[in-house]
C-alpha cells in the first residue's frame, strides 16, 4: 500500500518539508565530519601563496592583514594570554594544543562558522621580552578556497583585544 504525498496527513508532510530543509546541513555537517577532521598544529604555519582562505600576522609574514600593525604590544605574555584565553572561552572554540614556559605561550585552537559549523584553525604565540610582548597570529579555513574575510577579520579582532 503506498500513499502519494497528497494523500498524507498534515504531519506527514510537515516532516517530509522539514526533512528537505536541513538535508543540506546534514549532508555539510557529514561532509565536514569526513574531510575536516582536528589535526593539531603544533608550530606556527604560513599561509599558501594565493591563499584566499588564510591571513597571518608576525614573524615577518605577513598575509592578507594590514602591515601596519603591530605585533610588538605594550602588555606582558600573561596579561595577552588572559586575553586570549577569554577570547577562546566566549566563542566556544576547541583547544587542540597549549603550551607555555610562562613567559611564551602557544595555542592551537578551532573557532566554528555559526550556522555552517565550518572549521576554522587559529594559532597564536606570545613572546615575553622587556617591552611587552610580541605576537604572531595565523588564521585559515580547512576547507574550501575562500573565506569571505572571516579569517582577516578574525585576526583584526583579537588584535584589537590585545592592544
């Protein structure tokens, strides 16, 4: 006995159109799952040349960010790194890798599109000295080749937190 839709129940067809709508989220979320799985980052990476999902900041490599600011900053390592740590703590993001000696710090964290859920790798490393610190900054989407500024925008943000 089979039924057509038309013949369904108000319910029936409730579920079925639901069911039609988050089939493209379900099938990301799948496709994220497979395909863009944690993998921790344990040193500061560069961003591909060309590049159009990635931005950096420090250590002379500068990509996709404004080359005026600055990466040596007026606060010490652990005053940056309360800052950062809060930043990681309000958007829900996932620590893969942290270290620190007390006077440098390193972490690798994921930060999640909102309705996409897309990953997106951030590493960050503070160097204690007299004057403050310095920081290096590296943001890049795993998957796909743009980032409508989601990453530079990013960077820019913490950036702003930090000076």
């Amino acid at each position: 006995m089979r039924m057509s839709l038309s013949n369904a129940s108000n319910p029936v067809k409730v579920l079925f159109f639901v069911g039609l709508l988050i089939s493209p989220w379900l099938f990301t979320q799948s496709v994220i799952f497979v395909f863009a799985a944690d993998e921790e980052i344990e040193s500061m990476p560069t961003c591909e040349e060309n590049s159009g999902n990635c931005a950096h900041l420090g250590g002379g490599e500068n990509y996709r960010m404004n080359n005026s600011l600055p990466t040596q900053i007026e606060i010490n390592s652990s005053q940056a790194w309360d800052i950062i740590s809060n930043y990681i703590d309000e958007n829900d993001a996932k620590i893969l890798v942290e270290s620190s000696n007390g006077i440098n710090y390193y972490v690798h964290f994921v930060e999640k599109t909102n309705f996409w859920k897309f990953p997106d790798d951030v590493i960050i490393e503070l160097s204690g000295n007299d004057e403050g610190c310095i920081i290096e900054m590296h943001s890049n989407s795993r998957l796909g080749w743009g980032d409508v500024g989601v990453n530079p925008d990013r960077l820019n943000k913490i950036h702003q937190l930090l000076v």
